[in-house]
C-alpha cells in the first residue's frame, strides 16, 4: 500500500513539474529546438553522460567488499546498470533497492551490507555537488539574482551541505565505534522485540556497520572521494556539452550550478525516470544566465530523453546477463529489505 500512494505521490508530482515547465512555452518551438541541436555535440554529451555509470561501479569497489575482499568491476558494473535502469522503470525509487539486490546475486555480499555502501555513496555524492555548486555560485555571471522559488541559491547550497555533513559525522562516529552500537543495539532490541525479529534487527546493523567500513580506511576513504569528485565532474562535462549542443554559450560555472539544482530537486517524490524533476530544475536555473524558457525547456527535454536511453537498454541487458528478471526484480529487493538480507547471495554468478 505504501509503494502504491508513493507512486501516485510521484506520478501527481510529476505532472505538476511538468506543467510548470511546459504552460507558457510552445511545442512546436520546443520541437523546433530540438530538431535543431547540433549533433555532434548532443552526442558527445550523451557519451560523456552515459560514461558516470561506469565511475560509479569504480568508485562503488572502494566501498564493498565480500569477505574482506574488493568485489571484481564486472558484477559491480551490472548491479549499477540494472539499479539505474530500474530507477527510470520502476515506481517508488526501487533502483537503490534493485542495485543491492543484483549485487547481492552477483557477488554474494550482503543485501544490507551493499545497501549501506549505496547510503555512503549518496553521502558523498551530496557533499561533492554541493562543493561543487557553491564553486559555481562563486563564478557568477548572473543576468538576474541567483535566487529559485523565492530561496537564495548559495542559502539553499549551505542548508544542504549542512545536511549532508551532519550525516556524514553521523556516519563516521557509529563507524568507528562499531562494538558499543552494536550493544547498544542488542540491549535496546531485546527489550522492545521478541528475541527472532531482535536478532534480525542486530543482524541488519551489522551488515550495515560492514557496508560503512571503508569510513575508517584511508586509502579506500581517499578513492571513495577521489572518484566522487571525478565523476560529478565528468557529469558538468556533459552538461556543458549539452548546452554546445543547443548553442548556449554560458560562464564556466554554470554547468555545475545546474548539476547541483538538478541533484538536490531529485530528492522530491515523482514518476520512474525523474520526469518533470529535471524539465521544472533546468527552467528554473537556466533563466539567472539569461536563458530564455523554450531554450531552457529544450534543453532539458532533449537531453534527458538522451540520457534516458542508454543506461536503460544496458540495464536491460545487465538484468537478462544476470538471470534476473524485471518483473520479480522489485519484489524480491523489497522481501530482502523486509527480512534484513540475512543471508548472502550465490558466488557462482560472481563474473570478473
């Protein structure tokens, strides 16, 4: 019942954003600009866009481990695929569910245990874009006041990065005192559960206390960031591509302004695939660099169908490499949450 009013939730959000975006602009100009774009770049942006899922796989083999050793690329590789596949198919945000699930077939690591490596990567993807975007703040070449809904952008950034920090410390201080949270924990448990579910519960904190664990590694804490920085680089990159594509020639910062707007407005309830969320945040940000609405709103409809694409024919093929099978896929992710993903996943699918 809850996944169903979430995704009625998203769907009315959805088109709410979407008529937003789309009232006062005209199709026939919107379609205009994009039969227009220029290519070879539209292409390239596409490439640039499509290439973040392959950093995200390497970047993730900092984070999980089975049995104290790094995951092989390749499974890690088609858990992303299929997780962000998910994510424009599947109501509810059921692609970080689906991409601890594939792991979990794919490698036999823990379903909690790579749920929490994903919950880490989210961290630390919220405090590179907001650097980021505070860095493109800092560029300026504003034509209006850098201000969206009535909030000052560089207000907005800080609330965020403030958020995320406070996560972040969260996280590090359960990580480097594993043993008295897990006492914690059991103690508290076995007074409010009966002893099956509060052994269940421990078991969960546990895999998720292992899926934190490259918190208190050095070297795994520096690629973890290195890569961070490098794949919300990489993604502006694409954005800056996009926007050669359509004939914007906007300051430096820009891309990353509209990356950051983009990521933090991903956070509100909507349909699979992030429609309306990425049309209502480029409408939004584009017009304080002098960006008129029909260009601002082509821009963001032609590039999201073009990301949209190819992550999902390779999440597709992932799912049919991995004998998984969409229709069971987002129900076997939520059993596996329900029960706390006690049990691990058969080595034998692991590919290298």
């Amino acid at each position: 019942m809850r996944v169903r009013w979430s995704g009625v939730v998203g769907v009315a959000v959805t088109l709410l954003l979407l008529w937003w975006a789309l009232h006062d602009v005209s199709f026939r100009d919107v379609w205009a600009e994009i039969r227009g774009v220029h290519w070879g770049w539209f292409l390239a942006a596409v490439a640039v866009a499509t290439f973040t899922f392959p950093l995200r796989a390497v970047r993730w083999r900092y984070l999980l481990r089975y049995e104290g050793a790094a995951v092989p690329l390749g499974p890690l590789w088609h858990a992303t695929a299929i997780g962000f596949m998910a994510n424009n198919l599947l109501p509810a945000r059921a692609g970080e569910l689906a991409r601890a699930y594939a792991a979990r077939q794919l490698t036999g690591v823990r379903f909690t245990t790579a749920l929490a490596s994903i919950a880490v990567e989210r961290v630390f993807d919220g405090l590179t874009i907001v650097g980021l975007l505070l860095a493109g703040l800092a560029g300026g070449g504003f034509t209006t006041a850098a201000v969206i809904g009535g909030v000052d952008m560089v207000t907005m950034a800080r609330g965020a990065g403030l958020l995320f920090g406070a996560v972040f410390l969260a996280a590090l201080i359960v990580v480097w005192w594993p043993r008295v949270w897990l006492r914690l924990a059991e103690r508290v448990l076995a007074r409010l559960l009966p002893q099956r579910w509060a052994a269940r519960g421990v078991s969960l904190l546990e895999g998720l206390l292992e899926g934190l664990s490259a918190l208190r590694a050095p070297g795994r804490f520096v690629g973890v960031l290195f890569w961070s920085v490098a794949l919300w680089t990489v993604n502006a990159a694409s954005l800056a591509l996009a926007c050669y594509a359509f004939d914007l020639s906007l300051p430096f910062g820009a891309p990353f302004v509209l990356q950051g707007v983009l990521a933090l407005g991903a956070a509100i309830p909507s349909s699979p695939g992030f429609w309306g969320v990425f049309e209502a945040a480029s409408r939004a940000t584009l017009p304080i660099y002098g960006v008129g609405a029909t260009r601002s709103v082509s821009l963001a409809i032609g590039f999201h169908i073009g990301g949209f694409i190819p992550i999902t024919l390779l999440g597709l093929w992932s799912l049919g490499r991995a004998n998984l099978h969409l229709k069971s896929l987002r129900a076997e992710s939520e059993t596996e949450s329900r029960d706390g993903g006690m049990t691990t996943g058969s080595a034998e699918n692991v590919k290298t």
